[in-house]
C-alpha cells in the first residue's frame, strides 16, 4: 500500500527534476546568446568609431581653416587692405619630414629556402618526388572521397511532395542605397587648410612614394600569406599621409589598379581563411536545446555559402586580372580553400543530423515529420552545395532515413 502512494510521489519529483534541469540549460542559453549579442554590439561601435576617425580628422581640419580666417580678420586694423596684403599673411602650412619607408616584408617562401640552404649540409636530401596524380584526382582535391548520394534528394522529394510546397530561400538582401561622398569631400577639400596639408605632402614625399610606386610594381608572389603581409605593410606606410588618395592623384605613375587589386585579393582571402577557421573550431554545445543547435548550425552554413558564392561568383574576370598583376589565384579554385571549406559543411551536416536524430529519439518532440523534414532539407542543401556526402556523412543520414520511413 506504502508503495502505491510513494511511485506516483517519486515520479512527480522526477518530473520537476527534470524541469528544473530544463529551466537550467535554458537559462545559460539565455545568458550566452546576451553575451553574444553584447560581443556583436561592441565590435559594431568598434567599427562605426573607426569609420569615422577619419571624417573627424579632416572636418575638424576645415573648421580650423574657417577659424583662422576669421581671426586673422579681427586682428587687422578696419581699414586694413585684405586685397593688397591677403597672400602674404596667407597661413603657411607646416612642411612634414620627408617620410623613410621601412622595407617590404620578405616572402615567407624566400626565408625557408635561405633557412633551408643554412642546414643542407646537415639534413640528408630529400626524397624523390611521389608520382603526378591522374587528372581526375587532381581535379578533387580534398574533396576526392566526396561522393553523391540520390537517396538524399529522393528522400528531400519525398519529403516535399508532402509539405506540398518546397519553402523558397529567404529573400535577397535589400542593397543599401549608398551615399554619395562627393559633396562632403568637395567641401571638405574646398577649405584651405585641408588643400595647403596635401600640397605639402605632394611636395614633401615624393622620394617616399616613389619608392612605394616601385615595390608595388614589382611585387610578385607566390603565396597569399606573403601578400596579406605586403599589404599590410603597404597601408600602414601610405597612413602617413594626410589623404591616400588626395595625395596619390597627384602622381600618374603610382599603380593604383594593382594596388587596389592586391587589397581586394587580401581581403577575400582573409575573409575565407577566417571561415574555415571559424567552422574548424565549431563544435555542437549539448547544454543547448536542440532547435538553438540547429539555428547555430544554420547560421554557419549561411555564411559560409555566402563566402563560396562570392568568390565563385566573379572567379572567372578576377583570376585573370590576379594573373595580369602577379598575385596568387590558385586559392580561388575548387581545388583550393573552397574545397576545405566545402569539408567544413560536412561536418557541420553530420552535427546537424546527428542532432535531429537525438530529438528524434526523445519522446518529448511531438513534430516528429516536420523534424525529420528539416533535417531532410538541410542534407540536401549541403548535398548539393558539397557535390555529394562523405563517409560520415552517409552513415548520419542513413540513420535519419530510418525515422523517415517510420
């Protein structure tokens, strides 16, 4: 008799146990999605304040020109001759030291080969070169055990065919309408003090930028890094002047297509780097619910088609300028950094099932079909977007097939 009383008792504590786990785990979910966002926050006041520094700067150089007008004016008798005398107490701007430029950064290829020489008496030669892959392998790349998988897109069909309508993508992203910066710097470059501070370094600085003019014409390199470094250099020595571009106008023979492209080819570089960084190092949290993993996985995955696609999107015209001015192109190709990123969706694939198979298996997801369905959508957008389903990959969604035919 004692025992009929106490289960139903054990079970109601079991069950509030339970919930207070719950409450728990969403509780710290709650507090990492706050500091996430007050992360994001930061950074975006990070940016806006260095967006604007350089404005500041040069405003605040045009009201010092507007101000010493009007003080010079208040200085001078009434009857004072501005007409006569005006350019001889014109305020002469302050001539800056000729800038020496530190040297460009040495390739990293170039310091192994002399590290390389250094020790060759040392180290035992090395040994022959393996034999060239056929030109299908080669045309892999990381991607060679990648195969495709039709059960994925049968089932993706199947799936569908039963919603009645597949869900299109989310809209495009509206473009923002630009402003235009031209009357804001026309009236900028209109005030004298901002004119007089770019004539001196026109005048000043023409060994410097010479000097700058020619290293970025020879640049050639083999290795992005090199030129990520090159780039780097190259900004930090061009700050010096009071306006890059104010300045540079000024000199035909400076090469700012190839600079400008060794930019753009950095950046994206850098871009995608930081994405395979970024999905190397994403691991599935289980303190989380199952439908914030699947957000996190979803996010990611957005982010890094975006990068492919940009990439893939203008790699034919920009490869061929890359090569015109000697910056490495091969990265660009599938058989480069897209292809450890495409390996990186995988991964993220294989969490992404193997987390709607968990929340399959618990009894406390009712929405078992629209479960396995995003599941199935999910599979078959990085199936397509991969080319196909690795090992892992497979296996992961052969065990969500099984729910699916239930």
């Amino acid at each position: 008799m004692m025992a009929e009383e106490i289960a139903p008792l054990r079970d109601q504590i079991n069950a509030l146990i339970e919930r207070n786990r719950y409450l728990e785990t969403q509780n710290l979910q709650l507090r990492q999605e706050v500091q996430l966002l007050q992360n994001q926050i930061q950074s975006l006041k990070e940016r806006d304040r260095d967006g604007k520094a350089l404005l500041v700067k040069k405003l605040h150089a045009s009201s010092l020109a507007r101000n010493y007008t009007f003080n010079e004016k208040q200085l001078l008798p009434d009857n004072y001759d501005f007409n006569s005398k005006q350019k001889v107490l014109r305020l002469e701007p302050k001539v800056k030291e000729p800038r020496v430029p530190k040297l460009p950064p040495s390739p990293k290829q170039l310091q192994t080969t002399q590290n390389v020489k250094k020790d060759s008496s040392q180290a035992p030669p090395p040994p022959p070169p393996p034999p060239p892959l056929s030109s299908k392998l080669q045309g892999g790349g990381p991607l060679k055990a990648v195969r495709r998988v039709p059960e994925v897109i049968e089932l993706y069909r199947i799936l569908t065919r039963k919603e009645g309508k597949v869900d299109g993508k989310a809209g495009s992203v509206g473009i923002p309408v630009a402003v235009n910066p031209r009357e804001m710097i026309g009236e900028i470059e209109n005030r004298s003090a901002y004119v007089l501070a770019i004539k001196s370094d026109v005048e000043s600085q023409k060994e410097f930028i010479n000097f700058l003019a020619k290293e970025v014409e020879k640049a050639a390199y083999k290795d992005m890094a090199d030129v990520e470094s090159f780039v780097k250099w190259l900004d930090e020595e061009l700050s010096y002047l009071v306006d890059e571009r104010a300045v540079l106008k000024h000199f035909p023979h400076w090469p700012e297509k190839k600079a400008d492209t060794m930019r753009e080819a950095a950046c994206s570089y850098r871009d995608l780097k930081n994405l395979e960084s970024e999905v190397a190092s994403f691991h599935d949290d289980p303190t989380v619910t199952a439908s914030v993993a699947l957000k996190r996985v979803q996010a990611l995955q957005d982010k890094l088609e975006h990068g492919v696609h940009n990439v893939e999107r203008v790699r034919d015209s920009t490869s061929k300028r890359y090569r015109d001015f000697k910056i490495p192109w091969e990265w660009m190709l599938d058989t480069g950094i897209v292809s450890q990123i495409k390996l990186g969706s995988l991964k993220l694939v294989r969490i992404y099932m193997n987390r709607v198979v968990s929340a399959l298996k618990c009894e406390q997801f009712l929405d078992d079909e629209d479960l396995v369905l995003t599941g199935a959508r999910f599979a078959f957008r990085v199936h397509q977007f991969v080319g196909g389903f690795d090992e892992g990959s497979r296996r992961a969604f052969q065990e969500l097939k099984m729910f699916a035919s239930k």
